[in-house]
C-alpha cells in the first residue's frame, strides 16, 4: 500500500490528537503531569515493522488495533 505525504500526516496528526487526550486523561487520573513526545508514523510490511521496533531484547509495552472499513490494516503502538 502507498500511502500519499498527506496521508501519512494525516495518520500522524491523528495519532497526536489521540495520544495527546490518552495523556491528558491519565495525567488527571494519576494526579501527576505527563511529558509525550511526538508519535512516529511508518507504513511498513510487518516482516520490517519487527525490524523498526528495535532491539528484539529490550522490553516494551504494545496495543494492537484493527483498522476495518475501506481501509484494512492493523495499528501496533509500541511504547
């Protein structure tokens, strides 16, 4: 899949507008501010997603998300 410049920021900017609620909401649960950064969006084929994610040893947290309508994919966030 190809996704245009404008697409890819689209996805991006969605992404920042949803984590930055996800943080705003859990900054208010905990009591505590939260600092987030910018998310990084890539369009790759999951064989090269592994790859992107980082060094295979190092302990990470993932959400997985379908995508379903036109557009059929799976979002994985990795924090």
């Amino acid at each position: 899949m190809n996704l245009s410049e404008l697409q890819l920021d689209a996805l991006g900017e969605l992404a920042n507008i949803g984590s930055g609620n996800a943080a705003t909401a859990l900054s208010s649960m905990v009591g505590v501010p939260i600092d987030l950064s910018v998310p990084t969006v890539r369009l790759l084929p999951l064989v090269d997603a592994v790859d992107a994610a980082g060094d295979p040893a190092e302990e990470v947290f993932a959400v997985l998300l379908p995508v379903v309508g036109d557009l059929e994919a799976h979002v994985v966030l990795l924090f």
